[in-house]
C-alpha cells in the first residue's frame, strides 16, 4: 500500500510503497517500526512514523538541512526540537 506524509518544513508531501500488513501493525502499536520495516532506511522510517502520527515528518532534505547529525540516537532529540520550533513560531 502506499502511504504520504507532508514535511512540516517545506509543506511536500512524500510517499512511500510499504507492506500493507507490516503498515497495520504499525497502526495498531503491534510491533516497532525497526521491527516491521527492518529493510527500509531511517528517512523512509522516519516517513511512516509521520503517516501515523500525522504530525513531526520532516522530509530527508529537509531534516539534513535542520539536523546535519550522522547519529540516528540523537534523531528524536532533534525531533522534539523542531517541533518546539514549530510551536513558537505559530504562537507569534
Ligand atoms: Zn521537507
């Protein structure tokens, strides 16, 4: 099936064709992203992850230019801080 998200920086909306079954799963917090999708890369994780939660997808160019980390430890940190981001300037 295929499933999108829309980057909450540059407002494009990325797609991806995954396993309809492993995507169900995912939904319904039977299993863990890592687990269910082991053979997809970190920025396609990162994009199934804003499917579901429809909120916090930051698109691969997007997020390089945001967080340029090599570690992926550190990615949900830099998530919490763009969604930070994010509300501030909406407040203004
Ligand atoms: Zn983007």
């Amino acid at each position: 099936m295929k499933i999108t998200a829309r980057c909450g920086e540059c407002n494009e909306e990325q797609s991806l064709e995954v396993d309809g079954l492993a995507y169900s799963k995912f939904v319904l917090r039977e299993g863990l992203v890592q687990n269910l999708f082991p053979d997809l890369s970190a920025s396609e994780r990162e994009l199934i992850m804003g499917a579901r939660n429809k909120f916090g997808y930051y698109c691969a160019s997007c997020w390089d230019k945001m967080f340029p980390l090599e570690d992926e430890e550190l990615r949900p940190v830099g998530l919490l801080i763009s969604w930070l981001r994010r509300v501030t300037r909406r407040q203004r």
